[in-house]
C-alpha cells in the first residue's frame, strides 16, 4: 500500500502526499539523508529499496537535476510493482514539470499531479485479509463491505473470494477465503503480502480461544501487518463483550453485528483504522465520511423545516458523488433539491 510519496529537489520537498499514517517529518529528515548519500554515490543504483521498521522506502532519481522521488510503502508490497510504477511516474512528472523545476522557483500545481498519484495508489492498492473458523461470519462481513445483499443463511466459502472494493476513492483487494480446517494449507499463502489482517470471531469464549492460531500464523507469515479482531454476532446472548475480549487477546477488538446492512459506515471505519488511514484527512476517504456527515445535516434541515439549508446541502451532497464517481446518487440528490427549490419558489 502506498502510504506516502515525496518530491524532494535539491535537498527541498517540493511535493508530499499523505494517504495513511507513515514517517513524521522529523523521521523521513534523518533517513533522508542516509537514502540521499546512497542514491547519489559513485555506485549508488537510480531505482533501490530499503527496510525501515515496517515501511519499506523506494525512491528513483534523476542525478543532473538533484531530484529524488520516493515512495513510502508497506513491507508487504513487492519491489518490482513499486519499481514499474517508479519509473512510470518519474516519466510523467519530468514530463509535465521538467522544465519548471530548472527555474530558481520550482513550482508544482498540486490539482495535476494529485491524480497521476491517485492512479499510484490504486496500483498499489492495499490487501486485506478477512481470516477466521467456519461460520464466524467472514463471508457476510464481505457482502457488507461491498454493499450487497446480506446472506441470512451461512454458506461455506469454498477455498476463497478475492474482491476489489471501491469506497470512495479508495481501492483495495479483500481477500476472504475458507474457514473449514481442512482448507488450513492455504491459509499461509492466502494471507502473504497482507497489509491488514482481520481476525472475525462469533464473540465466545471458545471461538476467541481457537482463534490464537490466527495470532501466531500472521506473527510468522506476515509479522510488518496491523492485525484487528472483528468481534461478529454481538447482538447474541452468548457474546462476550468488546472489554473482556480485548483483555482476553491482548488485542484491540471492534465490535459488530455483521447482518445489519446500517453496519456498514462502522465496518469502513474500521478499515480506515487498521490501515492508519484518518478519514477526517485521507484524501480518499475524506469525500466519503464528507458525505454521510452532510447527509445527516439535510436530513435535520428537513426534519426543522429549514428548505433553504437542505436545497444547499443536497447540492453539495450531489457535488461530491460526482467526485466520487456516483452518477446515480449525484443526479438523484441534484432532483431533490431542485423539486425543494421549486416548492419554494
């Protein structure tokens, strides 16, 4: 997953972009300097690679122009896509800005290049694994995300389901597969080059006992990814609650009730958490929790009788579906408050 890019022209950052939570400005100063001293060596390569706690640290560079472009990634991705992309991009920012960054006053326009970033991103969209025993819920927690219809009866997924989901800008592979144990030597390979690693439970006691296995398969396989537990089914008697199963894993644990559809705003929030992604400044996921916000705004407007204020919101509203790619959703919500303006009127 791509977390961060920065831009640095001679020893200046003249473009970072942040999608999730990875080196502070103090941090990425000190190990600058170690990338800048190998990258511009007698030998040092134009494309490499470093580990670096759980980031892995890419960069290419353009020696003539004392340029470095760099990528802050999780361990999980391989070098070879994030080297394509690389060299792809570099290609197109010397391209678009070549010839600005030669001048004594560099500038970079943020609404051109933020899009060759976003389409980065995609291509080196995060992997989320969904991992659990039979019948915890992992397939029904799967439809919720991708917003489909919620199977009320348990089906056994058969070896597995690969996804890509979109919520809002952001897009990511889901990766759900096969509780059975007798599926269980596919588990190590399933989960490899995982970002974040989603351990559902049904919330007993003996489910959440049985499910450690999950703790010490990803601490060996993939040990650099964030690993949540989704404790499903807490609308049940039996369930345990959220502060007695998080003393009992020694892990942060989400609660949910996966077959209720309005679960799903929570279930993207979590998403957000464990890919260290702060919706509130994300911006792939900021349009989205924008929107949900405005949407409860217009709904108080109507419920007051403040037409003028709902007409203004829907607007909005409808504005950033269109930037989110929802057609439908934008036309709909612009046909609400024109019918509201000529009520007015």
């Amino acid at each position: 997953m791509l977390r961060q890019i920065y831009i640095v022209l001679k020893d200046n950052i003249i473009y970072q972009r942040n999608y999730a939570k990875g080196l502070d400005d103090s941090l990425f100063s000190s190990v600058f300097l170690n990338i800048k001293n190998s990258a511009f060596s007698k030998f040092g390569e134009e494309t490499a690679s470093y580990e670096f706690f759980t980031y892995r640290l890419s960069f290419i560079v353009e020696k003539n122009l004392n340029l470095i472009l760099l990528f802050v990634t999780g361990l999980g991705d391989d070098f070879k896509n994030i080297k394509l992309q690389l060299q792809k991009f570099k290609k197109e920012f010397l391209e678009f800005f070549g010839d600005n960054i030669k001048t004594e006053t560099p500038t970079i326009i943020p609404n051109v290049l933020d899009p060759i970033i976003d389409t980065i991103h995609r291509n080196l969209k995060p992997k989320i694994s969904i991992v659990g025993f039979s019948g915890v819920g992992k397939t029904t927690t799967t439809k919720l995300i991708k917003s489909e219809e919620i199977p009320m009866q348990h089906i056994p997924t058969i070896t597995g389901e690969v996804a890509t989901i979109k919520i809002g800008k952001l897009h990511f592979f889901l990766w759900d597969f096969a509780g059975q144990e007798q599926f269980d030597f596919l588990w190590e390979k399933f989960i490899m080059g995982s970002d974040a690693v989603l351990l559902m439970t049904d919330s007993t006691l003996e489910n959440l006992e049985k499910s450690r296995y999950f703790f010490e398969l990803v601490n060996r396989v993939i040990p650099y990814a964030r690993l949540a537990i989704i404790a499903n089914k807490q609308d049940l008697s039996e369930a345990m609650k959220i502060e007695d199963i998080e003393r009992l894993m020694g892990q942060k644990a989400y609660s949910m009730i996966a077959i209720d559809p309005n679960n799903r705003p929570k279930m993207i929030r979590i998403i957000a958490d464990v890919l260290d992604m702060d919706p509130k400044v994300s911006p792939l996921l900021k349009p989205i929790f924008e929107r949900d916000m405005l949407m409860d705004k217009a709904q108080e407007a109507l419920e007051q009788g403040d037409f003028n204020l709902a007409v203004e919101i829907f607007e909005k509203i409808s504005n950033i579906c269109l930037e989110l790619g929802d057609d439908s959703l934008s036309i709909e919500l612009q046909e609400k408050a024109d019918k509201l303006r000529s009520l007015l009127g």
